[in-house]
C-alpha cells in the first residue's frame, strides 16, 4: 500500500460506487488517503432535494438500480454495525429464522436456522446508499455520474466519461465536462463484472510480459425486487397458512417458490419493524414485529423485460399465477403493480470472476 507519510495524503481513486468500493473508499479515507470515489450510476441515496457535489446535475435517485437481494451473514452485520449500520434498524432488512423451500411436485421442506447462524435480507440499492453515506461521513468525496474507461498505469491516471442515467451521455455537447483525467497513487477497481479497471489492468500486465488473464461468466437470468407492506401469512391463502407445515413456522421464515413451466424462482424475506430496537437477527418475534415481506423474482434473460413492456396487468397476470399460486390474488396483484413501476428497473444476474 502507498505510504502516507508525506506532507499531504496520497490520493486513491475508487472506481466503482456499489457496496464493496463503497466500503473500500471508507476504510482508505480513514487510514490517511484522500479519497476519490466514482460511480457511473446516480447516487441512490440522494433526491432533488439533495444538491451535493457533482450530483447537482445527475442527482436523481438510482432508477437503473441493481435489482438484487444481498444476504448478509452475522459476520457481514458486524461489520456494518461497524460502520455504524444497523440492517434492522437502519434498513429495509429481512430475517431468516426459517427457510420454506417449496418443489414445483407440491411438496414442502422446512430447514431450521440454527442460532446466532441467520443473516439477513436487503435490498443492493439500500445498503450501497448506506455505505455511500458512511463513506462520505468519513470525508471520502463522491462523484455520481462519472464512469471510467481508461487508466493510465505508467502516469498513474485515470480518464473518466460524464454519464447520464449509467450511459454515455451522447448529447452533451460540452466536451470541458464531458471527459476528464484524474491523478492516482492507489487504485481500486470495484466497477462490477465488467470492470474497464480489470480489463485495462490484465492488458497492461501481458503487454509488459507479465502472463495474466481475467475470466468471466455470468448467469443468464433476471431479478426484480419488491417490499410488500405486509408478513407472509397475510400473502399467502389462508387455508394454506393454517395446514401444517406453515401453521407451525414463525413469522421470520423464508419462502421460495418455484414454477418449471416458466423456470422461475420466486423468493419471500421477512422485514422487521425499523421501529424495533433489535440488533441481531435471532431475538424472538415479539421484541422485533415483522411487517413486510421483501419478494424478489428470479426468470429467464428478457421475459421480465418483455412483461415489464406488456404492462400491468396483462404482462404479469399469467407468470405470477403460476409461480405464487398459493398467494391471494390481491397480493399477487399488488406485487404485479410494483414491479410494473417505470422506476422498477429489471437486472441481469451476478457474475463469477477469476484470474489464472
């Protein structure tokens, strides 16, 4: 790591605005850099009301966000209580005490969590504007709007493109703000699967005659997340929620669903109240109440896509059917509603990454 003992601090670049360059950006101010974080995206824990630094132009909250729930192991949750975040209370986090995994033959399993094992479920969008605001409050300085797509590693210089909405923002016709090229002494590159800091780092390396190759592969499926404003046992029938082996499960469970006709996935995380002063995932029920129900829904690359185009109802009535056939047909309306939101953007899957 760049030494900091120098009469000013070294300078890290952060490429990448997402949970983990984030996180990173924090942890490198604290130790003495100034640090320089850029994502491509809008800030997605800032609104119109929030003018600050480079977001005053790009200051929307994230619509193209990433559609994922992040499991968050107890490890994981210390961590974040040491960044002064509390998932429970401070975001929209499900608990796992329980996880229902239903076949599409009909038949059920329930698997137990043991304690002090149980993570928890939230939202991508909600921890990563956490972070940022984590980040920020340890003087990391963020630029929304802002994507690299070159590095310089013989200068130690980056070069950074204006973005508008995560693109290429073609109809700017201010080039002095258009492109710009920024000094480093450390570089991080947290940009996602497709990293431009990965790629242009192994091409650097072989041209120097250092053998390394990046490799990649993603999952071809898309996501889309939705928060009910109820628990599970108010989503799904009543005669089913009463028959064993539901009637026995406590509120903190999870549920997945599946539908082969369509190979879909759909999955149901419990939320706590923010209102609950519970720090862990496994205090009893009544000391944290659960009052939402955090759905995510897993299809094949472009049939979220062409439903979210065929609009609510028609475009979701007939998938939704099959993959949560044992809902009320009001909560599968309702969850129809949220995920045909224009600001309800579908996601393409994780990717794995690895060097040889």
């Amino acid at each position: 790591m760049t030494s900091i003992n120098n009469s000013s601090p070294p300078i890290a670049v952060v490429a990448g605005g997402g949970p983990a360059g984030a996180l990173a950006a924090k942890v490198l101010s604290e130790r003495g850099f100034r640090v320089h974080l850029y994502e491509a995206y809008p800030h997605p824990g800032r609104d119109g009301n929030d003018k600050k630094g480079d977001h005053a132009n790009n200051n929307k909250p994230e619509k193209n966000s990433r559609a994922y729930v992040i499991s968050v192991n107890p490890r994981g949750q210390l961590a974040l209580n040491r960044c002064g975040i509390d998932p429970l209370i401070d975001l929209d986090a499900g608990v796992i005490n329980e996880a229902v995994v239903r076949h599409s033959n009909g038949k059920s399993r329930v698997r137990k969590i043991e304690d002090g094992q149980g993570s928890v479920m939230l939202p991508r969008r909600d921890l990563t504007a956490s972070l940022l605001r984590a980040a920020e409050n340890s003087g990391v300085e963020v630029h929304c709007g802002w994507r690299l797509i070159d590095v310089n590693f013989e200068k130690k210089e980056v070069m950074l493109v204006k973005v508008k909405e995560g693109r290429t923002d073609e109809d700017d016709d201010n080039a002095a703000t258009k492109e710009k090229t920024v000094r480093y002494d450390l570089l991080v590159g947290a940009d996602g699967v497709r990293s431009q800091t990965r790629n242009r780092l192994s091409n650097y390396l072989n041209e120097i005659g250092i053998d390394f190759c990046v490799k990649t592969a993603e999952d071809n499926m898309e996501y889309q997340v939705a928060t009910l404003p109820r628990p599970w046992k108010e989503i799904i029938l009543a005669e089913k929620v009463n028959a064993p082996p539901l009637n026995t499960l406590s509120p903190a469970s999870l549920h997945s669903f599946a539908d082969t006709k369509t190979g879909s996935t759909g999955l149901c995380f419990p939320v706590r109240s923010k209102s609950s002063s519970s720090t862990t995932s496994n205090n009893s029920d009544n000391e944290s109440p659960i009052d939402k129900c955090l759905v995510c829904v897993i299809f094949p690359g472009g049939e979220l896509g062409k439903m979210k185009r065929s609009g609510y109802p028609s475009g979701y009535e007939s998938a939704l059917s099959g993959l949560f056939a044992n809902w009320t047909p009001e909560s599968r309306s309702e969850l129809a509603q949220l995920l045909a939101e224009e600001d309800n953007v579908p996601n393409t899957g994780g990717g794995c990454i690895w060097s040889q």
